[in-house]
C-alpha cells in the first residue's frame, strides 16, 4: 500500500499514514470550512489498511485545533481503527494534548468513551 | 422603524475591540480574521489557554456564520453585500467577546432559538452528553456544518450564549450571538 503523505496548513493537519510500519499519525491544525474532502481519502486509506493490518498499529495524534467539522471526520478514522481492534489486531491511540490543554485532554476522553480502542492520554510538557 | 444593521454594528463597536467586521463573509476572510487574531493575541499578556479557547471559539464562530448566511431576497439586497455577516471581537475587563450576525429567516428562528435555549438549559455535564450524542449519531450536512458549533462553543466558554433576533424586513431578521469567554470558567 502507497503511504500517504501530506504537509500541513494553517487549517489542515500534517498526515503521515504509513502501512509498512503500522503508524498512523496526524498533526497540527484541522480547521477547515468542509473537512470531509479532507479526511476522505484517509478514511478510503484505512478501509483498505483494515483488509491486512500489521499485528500493531500505533496511532499518534497531536492537534493543536481541530473544529467540530473535523471532529466528525476524526470519529470516523478511528470508528475503522476500532473495526481493525475488534478483529483482534493491537491497536494504540496516542492523545496528546498541550500541558494545561484541558480542553483538548476532555475531546479526547469524549472519544475514548465512545471508540473502543485504548487511548493513551499524553500531556506534552514544554 | 426597521432594524438598523450598521447602527448596531457601530454600537458593538465599544471596549477594547481587536477586530470589528461587516461584509462578505468567506473563506478568505475567514482566514485573514484568524491569521489576524493569532498575530494580535500574540501580543497580548495572557494564559495561553485563554488564548486558545479565543481562537477555538471564533473559529467556530466565524465557521457558523459561514454555513449559515441567509442571502437576502433581491429587493433588500441593495444596503448590502452577498454573504453579509458582522463580526466583533473585544476585550472588557479580561472578559472576550465575540459577536456574530447574521439575516435570518422568520421561518428558521423557532429551531434556532430552540436550540440555543435548550444549550443553555444544560449543565456541563449534560453538555458533554449532548455533544457527545451528535458527534456519534448525526451525519454531517451537505454544508459541513455537524451541529455541533454551537454545543462546543457553549462547552468551552462555560458561559451562556446571548442572543437577539431584530425584525429587518419583511421575514427578515437579524440573528446577534454573543459570546464570553473568561478566565474562571
């Protein structure tokens, strides 16, 4: 499978997807006005990922904004990670949030309580 | 008499105002009212998570506005610009402001007020519940809007949204928003 690859913006996240090495990672910002155009093709990516994924996949995501458009498309990225767990693969979210985020630590709990995937919490001290 | 817009603009126009807009409003402005704050808040003397929250919270804000502009009907339409929103933000004694508005139907307030009152009806707790709800059982629109921006901007202030709806013209009204964000909550 072709990794994917894409540099950020100043209202789209930087997005590495890699399927030799089982890292998912997403970064930055993902504000933009129609965030399903973006988050399309990924979400195309890990349904073709979920056919044959590694025994562990690790999931970083480290946002330092993301609107509630995106949080919707960032549901369904982790709705297939969930579909890749529950087919006893491991898979390992890590949540980081900025230190005194607690905005940011509290989207994160809201979507361990909804995806059934460990989330790993991780507070980034400067 | 009809509601006037670019008196009430002006009114808003008080405080410590960082930005004050009326017009068009777009992707671009949207961006440039961002890129604009980021630069501002920069220079400012304050926690870094109320910055963030500033941010957030107009990013939604402006993110509303944007799915949900009424265009006017052709013969109200000369005063103004297509896609005609105001935008003002301020700072009063620490406390930010941001207020939005735009046109509205008559038909559409019922279903607007509704929610926002049912928002502000809510604990944190249950706000929590409710955003939580949407983000898991509703799609999103054809607009990209989830109906979530106003469930998240009511979380992450802690405060109540204010609103007004101003008869225009016609079946036309003017939908304010106000929104606080301070340091206690």
């Amino acid at each position: 499978m072709e990794p994917i690859s894409i540099e950020g913006t100043t209202k789209t996240p930087i997005v590495k997807f890699d399927a030799g090495s089982g890292k998912i990672e997403i970064k930055g910002r993902s504000i933009p006005e129609n965030s399903i155009e973006f988050y399309r093709p990924l979400v195309d990516w890990l349904e073709e990922y979920s056919k044959s994924p590694l025994d562990k996949t690790t999931v970083n995501v480290q946002l330092e904004y993301f609107n509630t458009s995106s949080s919707k498309c960032i549901l369904d990225v982790f709705k297939k990670l969930e579909a890749i767990h529950k087919a006893k693969n491991e898979v390992v979210i890590n949540w980081y949030y900025e230190e005194d985020d607690e905005d940011m630590l509290e989207a994160g709990e809201d979507y361990e309580s909804i995806i059934r995937v460990p989330f790993k919490m991780i507070e980034i001290v400067e | 008499m009809s509601f006037d817009v670019h008196e009430y603009f002006s009114k808003l126009n008080g405080g410590d105002v960082l930005i004050a807009y009326k017009g068009s409003i777009t992707t671009d402005l949207i961006n440039n009212v961002l890129e604009e704050i980021e630069d501002k808040m920069d220079g400012v003397d304050e926690q870094a998570k109320i910055k963030k929250k500033v941010y957030n919270v107009l990013v939604e804000s402006l993110q509303n506005l944007y799915h949900h502009i009424e265009e006017l009907p052709e013969k109200l339409k000369d005063d103004f610009e297509s896609k005609f929103g105001i935008l003002v933000i301020s700072r009063e004694n620490e406390v930010y402001r941001i207020s939005t508005g735009n046109f509205i139907s008559s038909e559409k307030i019922k279903f607007l007020k509704d929610k926002i009152d049912k928002i502000n009806s809510l604990s944190r707790d249950e706000l929590k519940d409710m955003y939580k709800f949407i983000l898991n059982h509703q799609k999103l629109s054809a607009k990209g809007g989830g109906g979530l921006g106003l469930v998240d901007i009511a979380r992450k202030t802690g405060n109540k949204l204010e609103y007004t709806f101003q008869h225009f013209q016609d079946d036309y009204y003017f939908f304010n928003l106000d929104v606080y964000i301070s340091e206690e909550n």
